[in-house]
C-alpha cells in the first residue's frame, strides 16, 4: 500500500513539474532592446562594429516604422546624436571615413512607438561589401511573462491531497 502511494505520488509530481515546465518566457538575446512605447524614453544596447580590412567605409542606421535611433561611439562611426536621430522616414549615414583593422565599439540609442528592428550597415566603399547588425526592439507591454494556468497547478495538487487524506482515514479505520 505505501509503495502504490509513494508511486501515485511521485506520478502527480511529475504532472505537476510538467505542467509548469509549459510555461514559456520571452527571452531576449543580448543584441534585444526592450523601449516603453511611448516615443519619448530612451533605451540603450552595447554596439561593436569590426573593420576587417583597411579601406574607405560609411555606416547607415535604418529602422522599422515607429522607431527612432542614433549610434554614439568614438569617431568616426558615430551617426546622428540626441538632437538628430535616425527615423524610418529619413535614415542617417557616417560621413565617409577611412579605416584601418579594428573594432570599433558604442552605444545605440533607441526610442519609438512600437516594436520593429534598427539595423546597423558598415558599407565599404573599396570592396562593395557590407556588413550588416540587426537589433530585435521589443515594446515592454509585448514583453510578458507566461504564468501557468490556473488549473495546471491547483488539479495535481488537490488531487495529491484527496489521496493523502483518503488513505490517511483508510490508516485511521474509518
């Protein structure tokens, strides 16, 4: 009887951490932004941009409707500023410039109405190549948690404690 009930158990235990491990997260990859969708606060990422070979280059910020971003870093690949950002109707672009190997790295700043993508294009004008950073940007009200159903958690543990205090009165003799 104990060895039924330690296995009955351990199968509600098992539902139950099924039934939680359901529940889904958004997770954000560190190239991610999260903006509060109002178009005025201001959210910030980490930006790096590797020159692999000497040569003449520009780099274009381009985003999606609804968004605003500027590039701030050592010169020479800033583009726009506080006071002059990239939108989706007029992207911005570096002045030319030449560089040698290296990396350069930033800040990007974005804000905006709602979600979408900022895209980062290093351009080189020697080689025609380019090179191109996509940034994921969320709207904190899209950015949930899930939490499992209400039932997912509460049936598995009622049903453990009916069977606790059904055998617990069968052990009484009533």
């Amino acid at each position: 009887m104990k060895k039924m009930l330690s296995l009955l158990v351990s199968g509600l235990l098992i539902i139950c951490i099924a039934g939680l491990a359901s529940a889904s997260n958004t997770v954000l990859t560190p190239d991610d932004v999260t903006i509060n969708p109002d178009g005025e606060s201001v959210s910030s990422v980490g930006a790096s941009i590797r020159i692999n070979t000497q040569g003449n280059y520009h780099v274009t910020l381009t985003m999606t409707d609804g968004l605003s971003a500027y590039l701030e870093s050592s010169s020479p690949i800033a583009v726009g500023s506080s006071g002059n950002w990239a939108s989706s109707v007029a992207s911005l672009s570096s002045p030319s410039f030449t560089s040698n190997a290296g990396t350069y790295t930033g800040k990007l700043y974005i804000k905006g109405t709602k979600p979408g993508t900022v895209t980062v294009t290093t351009y080189s004008e020697s080689s025609g190549d380019s090179i191109t950073q996509s940034y994921s940007v969320y709207s904190a009200e899209t950015v949930n948690v899930s939490v499992p159903e209400f039932p997912t958690v509460a049936l598995p543990v009622a049903a453990l404690l009916g069977i606790v205090f059904i055998f617990g009165r069968k052990k009484e003799g009533m």
